[in-house]
C-alpha cells in the first residue's frame, strides 16, 4: 500500500521544511511518504528558491502572496498542512510583540486552512520565544485555537544541536492529529544523535565547499573589521574581548552577545538569523570574516546544490528564516511513523504542562 500525504504549506520560506517533508520516508519498501501539494509566501526571492528547489515541474503550485488576501476556501485538497507562522512578534530579541504586533496574529489563518481542509496532521513552528510572548498568553491561545480546529496536539520545544544539526537553534514546533485518527505522536528521541559530530568546523569543513558552490560569495569586510576581529578569540563575541580602545563598539545599553561573535570551531554555531546590521553575519573562527551563505547554509543542513534565488542580502534573510532541513526530516519521519504504526524511540514532551492531549 502506497501512502501519499499531499502537503500544504503557509509561510512557506525558502524550503527548509518542505525538504524535510520531502526526504523523510519510513515503512518496508517507503511507502510512506509526504508529497508537495501546494505553498504560499509573500517573498518573491523566497518563492523562486522554493519552486527551483522544492517543485520545479510545478511553479503554479507556488502562490506568492499575502496569506491576508488568498481564498483559502479554494486551496488544492491536502493530507497534511504545515506553517512556520512568522515570527518577528515572538522572537526574544526585539520588542515581542506577541499578538499586538503585525506578525502575531498570522497563525490564525493556519487555524482556517485545519477548520476548512481537515488535514490529518499538522506541523507548526515558531521560536522557543513564544512561549512567553504576552506574558505567556499567546502561547496558551495558539494552543487552544489548534485544538478548538479539531486536532491534539503535541508540543515541543526541540533543541536542534541535540538532533545531530551544528547550531544552537531551539524552536517550538506543535504537531497536531485529527480527533478522529487513533495515532498517538511521541517526541522522537536525540539518542540516535548522541555520538554525531555537531562541530561547526566540521559542518563547514567536511566535505569541503567547492570553489563554484552556489551562493558562496564573500561579505567584502572593512579594515577595521577586519583589525577588530584579529583580537576576538573563537568564542568570544566584541564585548568580552579584550579590545584596543579605538576597536571599541560605541554602543550603549544592552550588549547583544552575537555581536561580532566568532564561532568556536568544537561546538555547534550559534543560531543562524535572517537579518541585522552590522555585525551580526557570523564570524568564522579563524579567518577576519564573516560567513558565506554556504556556509551558514551548512549550519542549517541545506544540502551544497540547493540553490537559493535573490541577492546576497535575501538569501542570508531566507536561510535565516528556514527551519533546518534534517532536523525538519527527523521529525517528519517520526509522523510518517506513527500513521504507518511503526514503533520508534521517543521521550517525554519538554512542554508538557501545555500538552493535555
């Protein structure tokens, strides 16, 4: 018996989660399997790299858009929905908005599409921040507004270094099951991924990028950036170095650790984000530079030929954005899993005083 989950996506980004989705097969001869059915994003650079990645027979499937403005009524059937909702107004760093700010409240068309396709399952994520987001209000809203939408649910927040990806990156992800389905989701274990190499050196080392890679450009860095990183040790970021006064930030109030943070070469990176001013590309280690896109492309499992579209600025905001391909896979696997009845390692729920289910 062949199972096809056909998949819908809202906020799509680049691909990380469709990749997943995409790659992740269980059962005797992987017969379980997720299928793309259709995506929305508003972000044009974003939507081509989807489509050249994700779909490339079938650009059409790809809605670039506001979800604001799409009938969602008259989507394509789906088995499965899966929305990385926005996360601007969750995010710890910035002013966290939650639900009183423009990106807070796009979860509730996610609600809609469950209320009115009645997929089987769902995954939806958003940063580990949102679980205190209005003084942790949101978060028991989303909650409540997933189950009303017919589904239990299944929360978790997933520390992506403890599932063999080399980045420090946790995010809350809600599975959900339709009511009317007997299958119980477990959280899958990291056992598996106890012994895995989770070294940011050796993500961007091993095998080595080559020359012609895709979206491999260098950042050009200014000679005092370049003098200022010869003083930051792997690790240390420019507050808890030891600075020459004229290397000095003039920065007043609170000092983001990130800031000109180099990585240490031995642990995973620190978390990949889409956007900031100076100082906030990713520093190598050993060399006066920031990141290419590659590499932090590595720290997020993007695959060497999965080509982002746009210019340098957008791909680092969509590889920022992206949810890790294998970590998305692992747990892709563990739902293929569960509806093929397939027993798999699992652990307790880290959010388990919101889940009820």
């Amino acid at each position: 018996m062949l199972v096809r989950f056909r998949l819908g996506e809202l906020f799509c980004g680049p691909g990380g989660l469709a990749w997943g989705a995409m790659n992740a097969v269980v059962g005797p001869a992987d017969n379980y399997r997720i299928i793309h059915q259709w995506a929305n994003d508003y972000d044009p650079d974003t939507c081509r790299t989807y489509i050249k990645n994700i779909c490339p027979n079938d650009p059409e499937s790809v809605i670039c858009g506001d979800v604001r403005k799409l009938d969602l009524t008259a989507l394509p059937p789906i088995d499965a929905l899966a929305f990385g909702f926005p996360c601007n107004d969750f995010s710890v760093v910035g002013e966290q908005k939650g639900f009183d700010g423009t990106y807070g409240p796009l979860y509730t068309y996610g609600v809609q599409v469950l209320k009115t396709h009645k997929p089987d399952w769902f995954l939806a994520e958003n940063v580990g921040g949102l679980r205190s987001a209005n003084e942790g209000n949101a978060f028991e809203k989303i909650l409540a507004d997933l189950k009303d939408a017919g589904y239990r649910i299944y929360p978790n927040l997933y520390c992506f270094e403890k599932y063999g990806v080399p980045q420090a990156r946790h995010r809350v992800i809600i599975v959900g099951i339709r009511n009317d389905l007997p299958f119980e989701f477990k959280i899958p274990s990291y056992a598996p991924y106890v012994n895995a190499d989770v070294s940011c050196r050796n993500a961007i080392e091993n095998p080595p990028i080559l020359p012609d890679a895709p979206n491999n450009e260098q950042t050009k860095q200014s000679p005092v950036v370049v003098e200022r990183l010869k003083y930051i040790k792997p690790g240390q970021n420019a507050f808890n170095a030891d600075l020459p006064d004229e290397l000095k930030l003039n920065v007043h109030g609170a000092k983001i650790s990130q800031i000109y943070k180099r990585l240490d070469p031995a642990k995973p990176a620190y978390t990949v984000t889409g956007s900031g001013g100076g100082g906030t590309h990713i520093y190598h280690w050993s060399e006066p530079r920031a990141l290419t896109n590659r590499e932090r492309a590595r720290l997020q499992t993007f695959p060497d030929d999965f080509v982002f579209e746009g210019s340098k600025e957008s791909v680092r905001k969509q590889i920022g954005m992206a949810v890790p391909c294998k970590g998305a896979e692992i747990i892709f696997e563990a739902i293929l899993k569960t509806f093929a009845g397939i027993e798999y390692e699992s652990i307790e729920p880290s959010l388990k005083e919101e889940s009820d289910s």
